[in-house]
C-alpha cells in the first residue's frame, strides 16, 4: 500500500459491497473512454459524483470477481516491485553515472 495526499479534484472509490479493489481498478479502467466523453467544465473538465452513477459497470457473481482478483493480483505486485526496482536502479545510476564519467571508479 502506498501513502497518497487527496484533494477536492480527486475520488477515493471503493465496491460498496467490499469485493476486490482491484474488480474496482479494471472496471474503472475500462469505464475511461466513457468518463473524457461525460467530462464537463468551462475552463477544465471535470468529473462529478454524479458521473460516476452514468458508468454502465457490471458486477458479476462473487465467485467471478474472487477469480479476476487472483489472476491480476500477482500482476499487480509484480509491477509495483518492478517500479520500485526501477526507482532503485534509477538512484544508483545516479550516483554511479557521474563516478564513472570522473574516472573516480573503473570498471
């Protein structure tokens, strides 16, 4: 789980009934093309309370969603460790890159 800081601008979405986030995270995902269509705003869009209500979103059985959710949580973990790996080669690039560049190490 990661911290994240929240404005008027942003939705925290959670299944009423307590089923997987992660249904939640793909169904919203698909529900993207239909959320830039109902936007609206005068000098940004937006997207309102009600908005959400216009996304036609089906919710299958449990048994169905407990499936997605063991099919794509390994993936979901795989890719945030991946990002966090990156983030650490990232940093050591960093630090390496202009050692290398000085000659104050040698490969």
């Amino acid at each position: 789980m990661t911290d994240m800081a929240m404005n008027q601008s942003c939705y925290a979405l959670k299944m009423s009934n307590g089923t997987s986030q992660l249904f939640l995270v793909g169904a919203i995902h698909e529900a993207v093309s239909h959320l830039k269509k109902t936007a609206t705003g005068g000098v940004f869009d937006t997207i309102i309370v009600d908005t959400f209500k216009q996304i036609p979103i089906v919710i299958p059985e449990i048994g169905l969603i407990e499936l997605y959710h063991s099919t794509v949580a390994p993936i979901f973990k795989q890719t945030e460790c991946l990002q966090n790996q990156n983030i650490r080669l990232k940093e050591a690039r960093d630090i390496l890159l202009p050692r290398l560049m000085n000659r104050t190490i040698e490969v």
